[in-house]
C-alpha cells in the first residue's frame, strides 16, 4: 500500500474528483484537498504527495495560477499537472505558462489520463522519508483491562499537542465504549466506518472534517464500528485498508482501540497499517493467558508481536508478576506500566470527561504521557511491517 503513488488533486469541483477517481482506479492514491493555503501546504506535508493536479476549470474557489505558484514554493521538486478543459485557450495557455508539467483535458479517455499521470510519477523525484499520520493501535486480551480507557487518554493527550488533528477508531468492545468516554454531540451526517468506506472515492478533506463526530471539550474525532458488525462483510478487505491508509493524510495522529475484537482477520488488517502497537495486561494470571492466547494467534497470522509494546494495568509493585518477567512471557522488549487510579478514572467517566482532559497532574496522565515520550519515536515500524494483505482477510470480506 505504501508502495501506491499519491496525487494531491486540488479542486473545488465534486465531478472532477469522481472523473479523475475513474481514470486513476487503482493506480494511485488520490487525496483531494480544496481549502485554504494553509491547507493545501498542511496536505502537501501530509500525504507526501508524487505529484499534483491543479483544477484549472472556472469555479469558486483559489486561482490555480496562484495555487501552482504555492506549491513550487512549498515544494520546488514536486510535479504539478493542469485539470480542465482544453476548449478553453486562457487556461491552457496560463496553466502551461505557470510550469506545470502537462495539461489533462477533460474529453481525456482514461487510459490516456493513466498514461500522463503514470509517465510523470515514475520520472518524479523520489521522496527520502513518507510524512503521513501517525497511527498507534491499543489492544487487549479482554474487555474490562482498561485498553480503551488508554485509548481514550492517549488520543487526549495527542490532541493538546495539536488540536483537531486527532481521531480515536472507536472499534473497541462493547461498541461505542469510546462514545461513552468522550460524549459527543449528535451530529446530522456523521458517518460509521463502513459508511466512510463505502464513500472511499468522495472522501476528501471537506468530508473528513465533516464526516466524524467529535468531543468538544477535547477536539478528538471519533469513528465507530457500525452497530451491526455483519455489515463489516459488505466491504471489500482492500477497499478497508485503503481507507484506513487514506485517513492518514487528514489526521496526524490516528488512535484505534481495538479491546475485546474477535476477529482475528480484521484486527491483523489493522496492525500492519499501524506504527506502534500496545498489548494492555493487568497482572493476573488469567490476564496474561488471555494476552498469551492472543499473541500466539496473531503470530501464527504472520504479525510479529516482538514489536509490540506491552502495558501493565494496573501495576502493583507488590505483586509476584512483575511488567519485567510478563513482558519476557510473551516475547516482547518494551513494557510500560499504569498506577491504579480506578477511583479517579470512574470519577472522571461519570462527570463526562477524561483524566488526562481534567488533571494532567494525576498520577495516570503522567505514566500515559510517558508512553507516548517512548513510542511516538518509534515510528516507522508500521512501514517496516508492511500492508500486505492476508489471504484470510478476503475470505472474511465479501468480495
């Protein structure tokens, strides 16, 4: 997935979009963005993009002249091509004039727009590092180990480092538990994530910000499992994971809580487009089972769970089983440990907020801000891992 070469598409204009979506199919990453400056520069940084088509068809919006002129400034390297319509001489002629590196006519078919597009990527510099949204998985053996309290606090804790550039996956068990962390107002349009899925080839900067709900104290957007898990079967396994990779171009840090999921095939999906995985344990006997049985199978998927992150909640210092020898049972390096702070947790729930939101003082703000100073360095193991897809995968899909 990695692999796909991207096109930033700036436009304002929804057919466009879907007739450069057609021509392209599967051949590139296409992520549109029709904003300000700001948030064309914020894209380009993003999304690292191959190249860049610029809409030069009339309507309401930026001046593609200037446009073009932003991004050499933004980045002189990156190939810039023309959109519209070549009855139309004044654009031509001013596209061409700005230095854009072709012109596609909107009479293209599309095999000769794949021809352009797929000639110039391939003569495009090539980028030395991939800037696209850090994404971090929570997972636990079982439900009630605090993995999507963690969650919750971990996506908190990221949006006071930048607010509206976080998003919690709410795909953590019972549905909707991370609803109930972080209260969001009802919001006409918001969508489940079969539903974003689904509208993978519109999804776009405008309907990213518009498409989620989100918490207003916090910032955090949230995206939920629809609440009929068989509706998971009627999206295609590559379609999901395009998704989940085209998210990382809206959203700089990607939360997703996957506590109590029981499908192995989904979740494995999931790890391989992650850049750190965290394994929540408490430090019973029947916990560490769980999370055994739970490595062993995504081992035998093909995940390397060595990888992963081990976190021990809550941690008495003066039980047997110690973060250190559970770690080494289940074959990881790094291990983290959380305080009981059950009461204050439960405290903070039941008023409708989060701990790290309320008191970033309290004892459990201080150790999740810790994991976050130890993993986000981490980052790039997600590409190391890759985003093959599992044959096991697209036998769980429909097809």
């Amino acid at each position: 997935m990695n692999n796909i070469p991207r096109i930033l598409f700036i436009s304002a204009s929804d057919a466009h979009w879907l007739w450069l979506s057609d021509a392209v199919g599967e051949r590139f990453m296409l992520v549109r963005e029709g904003g300000t400056f700001s948030e064309i520069a914020k894209r380009v940084g993003l999304v690292s993009p191959t190249l860049a088509v610029v809409d030069y068809s009339p309507q309401i919006g930026l001046d593609p002249g200037l446009v073009v002129k932003e991004l050499r400034d933004i980045s002189p390297d990156l190939p810039v091509v023309a959109l519209g319509s070549k009855e139309s001489t004044d654009a031509v002629v001013n596209a061409l004039r700005s230095g854009v590196k072709d012109f596609l006519g909107l009479d293209s078919s599309p095999g000769e727009v794949l021809k352009i597009l797929t000639n110039i990527a391939e003569s495009a510099p090539k980028n030395s590092q991939e800037r696209k949204g850090y994404a971090m998985v929570v997972l636990g053996g079982r439900q009630g180990v605090g993995a999507t309290t963690l969650a919750v606090n971990l996506a908190v804790q990221l949006a006071k480092q930048n607010k509206d550039q976080t998003l919690l996956l709410d795909f953590g068990l019972p549905l909707g538990d991370g609803l109930v962390h972080l209260p969001c107002e009802e919001k006409q349009g918001a969508m489940d994530f079969v539903e974003c899925v689904r509208n993978l080839k519109r999804f776009d900067a405008t309907l990213a910000k518009t498409a989620f709900r989100r918490n207003p104290e916090t910032g955090v957007a949230l995206l939920s499992l629809p609440r009929n898990l068989a509706d998971l079967r009627d999206i295609s396994a590559s379609d999901a994971l395009k998704f989940l990779n085209l998210i990382k171009s809206f959203f700089e840090n990607i939360v997703i809580d996957l506590c109590g999921f029981s499908n192995l095939e989904f979740v494995s999906s999931l790890l391989r487009s992650a850049d750190t995985t965290l394994i929540v344990t408490p430090q019973s006997v029947p916990g560490i089972v769980t999370a055994a049985e739970l490595v062993k199978a995504l081992n035998d998927k093909g995940i390397a769970t060595k990888t992963f992150d081990l976190v021990v909640s809550p941690h008495h210092k003066d039980v047997v089983l110690d973060p250190a020898s559970i770690a080494k049972k289940l074959g990881m390096e790094r291990y983290h440990t959380l305080p009981d702070r059950g009461t204050a947790l439960i405290n903070a729930v039941n008023n409708g907020q989060v701990l790290s939101s309320v008191d970033i003082r309290d004892p459990y703000a201080k150790a999740v801000a810790h994991i976050l100073s130890q993993t986000h360095g981490l980052r790039g193991a997600g590409e190391e891992r890759g985003l093959a897809l599992p044959d096991s995968l697209k036998k769980w899909f429909k097809k």
